[in-house]
C-alpha cells in the first residue's frame, strides 16, 4: 500500500479529514514497525500517561483478534515517533494541547476505570457524537473543538500507522514490491486468495 493510498483508507475510515502534519508524517515515510511494540519502547514526545492513554485507545479501535492488532505492530510507538520527528514545534505544542484536553475530558467521565468492552462502548458513543452533522461544532467552545479534532486527529494516526505497517501490508494484504503484470479485470480470488491489494 502507498502512502496516499494509506491516506484515502484513513479518511474514510475516519470519516474526517486528516490533519495536515498527519498527512505530512504519513507521506514522509513515518511506519509502524514491530522492534517499536508498546512494552519495549520508551517515548520520545509523550510522557508516560499520554502513551499509556494512546496505547489503550489504539488497542481498543484495532485489538489483536487472530490478526495483529494496533499493539503488535508498534502503532503507539509510530504515532509518538511522528510528532516527535516530523511535527514542527507548532504542530507538536497543539499535539500535547489537544492530547491534554481529551485525556482530560475522557478520564472525567470514568474511561481510565473503564472495562475494555465499556470503555470500547464509550468510544463508539465519542464517535457518534463527534461526527453528528446536525452539531454545530463553530458554535462550541475552543476547547471543545480542539478534544474533538484531537480524538479524529488520534484515531485517523492509529488506522493510518496500522495500514501503513510493513507487517500488515505484507501479511494481511496482498503485496508487490514491484507491480508485476497489468490485469485490469483479473478475478481478486484467483490473483490473491481474495486479498484487497496492499499497492
């Protein structure tokens, strides 16, 4: 999968536009990678409450589940590697700001206590919430504005990090380094066991 194919999944996975130091940290070539799993990296940018808070919202969107999940693949570790090396320092103080104020919002209303099946509810409901068209987002608060375009700005890190993956492009997609033969209407099942394309 290319880089700005990994943008288009993330859009539409997220249903919002992606931010543009998230899109400049994707195209940069910013990849998931196993080495970085959450219990053997130290952070570069977050500290130690904002990337146990990062790493439990990443497991809980995309968790191991017979394929690896957000966690196995080193997304927490991706994101912070993001803004540490390629958000300019204007980016990374909205970062921090904005990371503050959802966790903020968040642990006031019970996610750190919660189970992971309430607290995936929780997120589900978040979600809704955020995207509902008939909200007039101009009209709240700044710091209502910022926790939801922090909460999408996390979310679309954690799909764009877990497809943009070397373990998930090579194992969970069909993938060729090099584009072989041109076939405009091949049966997918026959050329790939019924595998979407990672490029």
């Amino acid at each position: 999968m290319n880089r700005r194919e990994i943008l288009r999944y993330t859009a539409y996975l997220t249903g919002a536009a992606i931010s543009a130091p998230v899109a400049s940290a994707l195209l940069s070539g910013c990849k998931a990678d196993t080495a970085m799993a959450a219990e053997a990296y130290t952070p570069k940018f977050f500290g130690e409450d904002e990337f146990g808070f990062i790493s439990r919202v990443a497991d809980l969107m995309i968790p191991s589940d017979g394929t690896p999940g957000a966690l196995d693949v080193g997304v927490p570790a991706t994101m912070d590697k993001m803004v540490a090396e390629v958000f300019g320092a204007e980016a990374q103080a909205a970062s921090r700001e904005g990371i503050g104020l959802l966790m903020a919002k968040m642990n006031a209303d019970g996610f750190a206590e919660k189970s992971d099946d309430e607290a995936l509810a929780y997120l589900q409901e978040m979600d809704e919430m955020f995207k509902n068209r008939d909200t007039d987002w101009a009209a709240k608060s700044e710091n209502e504005q910022a926790i939801r375009d922090t909460y999408f700005e996390v979310k679309s890190s954690v799909i764009g990090s877990y497809f943009g993956s070397e373990e998930v492009a090579t194992t969970m997609l069909a993938y060729e380094p090099v584009p072989g033969e041109y076939i405009p209407c091949g049966d997918l099942q026959e050329l790939t066991g019924g595998k979407a394309w990672a490029i």
